[in-house]
C-alpha cells in the first residue's frame, strides 16, 4: 500500500501543467526520434543533456523518459512503412510488419504495434512500480563489497553483449574505466591523468564523453558513410484500428511479448532486443497460421513490438533501485542523474522520492499521451522520413556544440567534445561498442571506491569479496557469464 499511496502522491505531481508539458515534449520528440532511421534515445538525451542545465531535475526526467518510451513507439513506423528500422529493437517488427503493408495492411499492422505498446507499456510500468520498493529494500543489506561485486557483474555482462566481438567490447570498457580515473583520487589527493591541465581536476565530465560518442560521432560516421538512396515509403492502407480477428489474434501475442520483456529488460544487459527474438520466434511456434509468418504475419508485429516496450520499463528498474545502467540509454540516463548531483541507487527512493514517483507516475501518463499521438499522426511521421540526412545531422553536430559551450563557455570543453567525436567514429568505423565506454566511464570510478572501502573495512583482505555470500554468489554469477558462452562456443 505504501507504493500505491506514493505513486498517487507522483499522479498528483505528474498531472501539473507545466511537468505535463514536459511530458508532452518528451513523447513527441521521442516519437520523432523513433521515426528517423540511426537515431535512438541514447543519442537524443545525450544531445539534450548540455542544454537542460539549468531546467528543474523533475521536469527534466519526465522529458527524457518521455523521449525513451517515445522511441520505443515511433521505431515501428519506420520498420512497418519503410522496412528501416529507427531503434535496433524495432528489427524484428520489420520482418512482418513491412510485408503487412505491402499486402495493403499497413493500418493494421500500425494499429496492434501502437496498442500492444501501450498494454506492455503500462503493464511493464505496474511491474516497476510495486516490484521496485521490494528490490530497493533488498539492496539495503548491500555493503561495498556488494556493490563492488555488483558493478562488475553490470560491466562483465554489458561486454560480453554489446558489440559483434568480446575483444573489441573489452577494449572499450577498459578505456572507459580509464578515462574514469582521469583527475583528483579522492582518497589520496593525487592528481591522475591530469597532465597539468586545471580542466581535468574534476575528471572527465560524462555528459562532454557521452555528446562526443553518440551525437558527434555518429554524424561524423553518417557524414563518411554517406546515404543510400532513399527508401519507398509504402502507403498508409487499412483501417487504423483492428477489426474483431485482428483484436482475436494480437492479445495473446501482446501478453506473451510483455512477460518476455519486462524481466529481461531489467536483467543486466538484458536490453531490448533478446525478448523481440524470443516473442517472435515464441509467436512463430505457437501460431494457427505459421505460412504467414514471412508474409506478414500480425503476430509478428504484436508480440515484438510488445516485448520492446516492457523491456523499456524493466530497463529502469536496474538503474533506479541499484543505480545499474542495462543499456546505453540508461547509461546517458545515469550520467543525467549524475549531472545533476543526483545518485541513483537504494537511497533514491527515500532522498528524492517526489521525483522518482513522479516519473514513475509519468509513465502511466505518457503512455496514453503516445497511443493518441501514434495513430492520428502517422501521416506527419511519414513526411519526416523525407528530411536529407546532411541536414538532419549537420544539426546534430551544431547543437552539440552550442549545448557544450553554452553550459560552460569552455573552449576546452569543446575540444574535448571533437575528440571524444572523433573517437566515436573511429569506434564506430571498425565496429567497436561505444556502450561500454560509456559505462566503465560511470560505474568505473563507483566500482573503484566501493572496492577500496571494503578493503579498509576487511584491513586489506582481498578474500572479503568472495567469502560475503551475496557478494560471493554475484561474482561467481560474472564468471560464468565469461565462461559459459565460450564453453559452448568451444563445445560447437
């Protein structure tokens, strides 16, 4: 009951007109961003982060969980209209929800992508508001050997996911964690990395790296790559609503997808992409109509685009009660938190609780706001497919810059920013993972001095980490997650 009368108390403070307003913004720019193919959510907060300094820290949650949900939404018109995918969790939805539209049923196959989001959304949504109070108090027992042990299980499983190769994925991380040691050590007092340089004392600021990476140098990539010729768009054809059999054959697939996504969303590296395989294939095995999957199938857009959105949810739950980033955008989300002097974790809750059931309550709101927005807007979604890509990231590139040096008028910031871009697309040329940069560059630092305070408080006994239960058990849940892949990989 307590959760219940918080989350009302979060209603009370969502439904104001101005957080309502941010709400808004959150999800029509988060749709937007799901509609333009290459451009996620990671990369739009990290975009917007230099320019919400000085905005309040509520307001400003509810616009960025706005914008990620929105993304969730918008990639299944890209993927259903134009076969490009916006979100990499929107590929799945694209084998069906394309060949739908060619067959002239591209309302349709809009219709159950928007309303199974909407159902997997707020029930991904209920999940995160009465499971989160039972891990925080778990979490409290958590002393910094834990948290060690936890940090590095975050960073073991998110490496050995990201990314096409497990070696690239662990340069990466190790970067990451070196660029988290750049400045003052805090136990110490010694300078790190500094180079004589005053700019550095303070460390690395996240939100310069996560700018640079995602926003600087994925526009230098695209600027490389250049662009293919432009897609067709297929027809907005069907009604934008399901009739009786579409309703008949989407529920089901709408369940399924949600109980795939919700819990591996909140897994470590869990993300969105594994549950959409999974719905799909699940879908595929259990359908009355198998000869239509590849032909489109409206099961294979149901319970995809399902798991997408509840894995959304799930993905907060890590980041929130244990201060984990699952994904890419939760890293952004937990270098947002950061900025603004904010430290996700147990304490969350008790500290800051009018925001975090404030943005809880958001959700609940968004998500009525995207289903009005997906359906009825649809033809403005497609007329943004139309933008040039020149322009689209020429933008990008003149806005990361006016938001860096606007939030510190800092020449140096700003060279900072072209490196960590030039970085980013060098990463991106050869196909390494920016996530785990990202990551080490956050958690490295946390991991650093939890590890450091359970040696003071065991008097240097390395073996404190292995021979504390809870912290033993998430250890040796890391190692195999290192082993057992390449085990079976060796086995095939």
């Amino acid at each position: 009951m307590d959760a219940l009368s918080h989350l009302m108390h979060g209603f009370s403070n969502a439904l104001q007109p101005a957080v309502l307003m941010y709400g808004f913004l959150g999800c029509l720019v988060g749709t937007l961003v799901g509609v333009l193919p290459g451009i996620g959510p990671a990369l739009t907060i990290a975009l917007l982060l230099p320019l919400t300094f000085k905005a309040p820290a509520t307001a400003m949650f509810v616009l960025f969980a706005g914008i990620y949900y929105g993304a969730m939404y918008g990639g299944s018109t890209t993927s259903i209209l134009l076969n490009t995918p916006g979100e990499s969790a929107s590929v799945v939805t694209a084998l069906e929800g394309n060949r739908m539209a060619r067959r002239g049923m591209a309302g349709p196959a809009l219709a159950t992508a928007a309303i199974g989001s909407f159902i997997a959304g707020t029930i991904g949504t209920i999940a995160l508001t009465f499971f989160s109070p039972m891990i925080v108090e778990s979490a409290l027992l958590f002393g910094p050997a834990e948290y060690f042990s936890l940090m590095l299980l975050a960073l073991v499983a998110v490496t050995s996911v990201l990314g096409n190769s497990l070696l690239r994925g662990l340069v990466s991380l190790n970067l990451g964690l070196l660029f988290g040691m750049v400045g003052v050590d805090l136990q110490t007092g010694q300078h790190r990395f500094a180079f004589g340089q005053a700019e550095l004392l303070d460390g690395l600021e996240v939100t310069i790296v996560a700018v640079g990476l995602f926003a600087v140098g994925e526009a230098m990539f695209m600027a490389w790559k250049g662009h293919a010729a432009e897609g067709k768009v297929e027809k907005i054809s069907g009604s934008l609503w399901l009739d009786r059999e579409g309703w008949r054959r989407s529920w089901k697939p709408w369940l399924r997808g949600t109980f795939f996504g919700f819990p591996i969303g909140a897994m470590p590296a869990g993300g969105a992409e594994l549950p959409t395989l999974l719905s799909y294939y699940t879908e595929k095995k259990l359908s009355r109509h198998p000869e239509e999957f590849g032909n489109g199938a409206i099961e294979g857009v149901a319970g995809p685009e399902a798991a997408n959105n509840a894995a959304a949810a799930g993905v907060l739950m890590p980041l929130l009660t244990l201060g984990i980033p699952t994904s890419a955008t939760a890293a952004i989300l937990l270098s947002a938190f950061t900025s603004y002097g904010i430290a996700p974790g147990p304490l969350l809750f008790e500290q800051q609780a009018d925001l975090v059931w404030t943005l809880i309550a958001s959700l609940y709101v968004g998500n009525v706001i995207l289903l009005v927005l997906n359906l009825p807007l649809v033809g403005l979604w497609v007329q943004l497919l139309r933008i040039p890509a020149p322009w689209l990231y020429g933008g990008i590139i003149l806005i990361s810059t006016a938001g860096v040096y606007g939030a510190s008028s800092s020449i140096f910031d700003v060279g900072m920013l072209y490196a960590f871009g030039l970085l980013g697309f060098v990463m991106r040329r050869f196909d390494a993972p920016v996530a785990p940069m990202v990551m080490g560059l956050i958690l490295g630092p946390m991991a650093e001095q939890s590890m450091r305070q359970a040696l003071t408080i065991s008097a240097g006994d390395f073996t404190t980490f292995a021979t504390r239960p809870i912290s033993g058990t998430i250890l040796a849940i890391a190692a195999l997650m290192l082993i057992v892949p390449r085990v079976m990989r060796a086995r095939k």
